[in-house]
C-alpha cells in the first residue's frame, strides 16, 4: 500500500489554501512526487496552488482547470520526472469523500495524465474539514486503490476510504 510522505510546512501551506475560511468554492493543488519501483512512497518534492486564474470552471461542487494549466503542470511534472497529486476541497462538507462529479472526471483525466506522463501513477486527493480521502492508480490497475496515509512529519493522517469501493460499485452500476 502507498503512503504519501510530505514535509509538514507544506502539507499544512496545501491545506491552507484548500480550505480558505472565506472561500465557498472548490480550490486545488498539485503536488509533484517521487518514489520507488514498489510505490510504497510517494515523496512530495515540489507543490503548486491552483488559482483563479487557473479554472476553466470553479463553482462550489465542481471545479475544471484550463487546458493550459493542465499542459503546464503535465510539463513540470515531466522535467522533475515526478508523478501529480491532484488535491482538492469539498467546501461546507466534513467527511471528505469523491462526489459522483468526481469519479466522472476522474474516469476521463486520470488515462490522458497517465498517458501524456508515460505510465507515471495518479493520485488523487479530496479534503474537507480536517479529514481527507484519496485514491491511487498505479500503471495497469484498472480499479484505483486506498492510499495508507498521508506522513506529515510525525504525523500519519489517515484518509476516511470511504471511496475506493464505492468507484467499483459506480464503475459497475453505470458503465
Ligand atoms: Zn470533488
């Protein structure tokens, strides 16, 4: 299983951003990882946060980024041969989980980036409140999988996994 470990200051600049008191709309991240042949951790190495700017559409249950973010983060990704984290936040909600929105995108993005980075694995992570879910595609799997934890320094965040077996179950019922 897959741990993603994450310098503290960053992990907390991430969340931050993510979750602006202010703000009633969904923001995002991307985080740029490194790790091993047997993926048992994903090592953050570098971050960037979405902005305005960055949206294609931003409301407060869906979010679409510019397809020139998209290419930008595909390139950056590709010189520091790194694998993209995708987070986001569900403002409003506190038990994070992947809204039907979600899987949907998900289903479409997740084989262009895996594509477009040559086999790289995808992660994909949803915070609300102080709880996250997240989950991980590795190079042939056709079903992500759960992510063990987020390591923040001492801390290990463990995410809700209240997704990964609801996506087999969309994935059967609709598809
Ligand atoms: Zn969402």
């Amino acid at each position: 299983m897959t741990a993603i470990s994450i310098d503290p200051n960053i992990w907390s600049i991430v969340s931050r951003h993510l979750l602006q008191t202010r703000s009633e709309k969904e923001q995002a991240a991307f985080l740029f990882g490194q790790y091993e042949a047997d993926l048992s951790t994903i090592q953050v190495i570098d971050h960037q946060l979405m902005t305005d700017r960055d949206f294609a559409s931003q409301s407060g249950d869906y979010l679409e980024l510019q397809d020139t973010t998209r290419a930008h983060l595909i390139k950056r990704a590709h010189m520091q041969r790194a694998c993209l984290i995708e987070v986001h936040s569900h403002p409003g909600s506190h038990r994070a989980a992947f809204s039907t929105f979600d899987f949907l995108g998900l289903q479409e993005t997740v084989p262009h980036m895996q594509w477009r980075l040559r086999g790289q694995p995808y992660v994909a992570i949803v915070v609300a409140g102080n709880t996250f879910d997240a989950l991980v595609w590795t190079v042939a799997a056709r079903h992500p999988t759960a992510l063990h934890a987020i390591n923040a320094g001492e801390r290990a965040l463990s995410p809700t996994n209240l997704s990964v077996e609801r996506w087999k179950g969309i994935k059967n019922d609709s598809f």
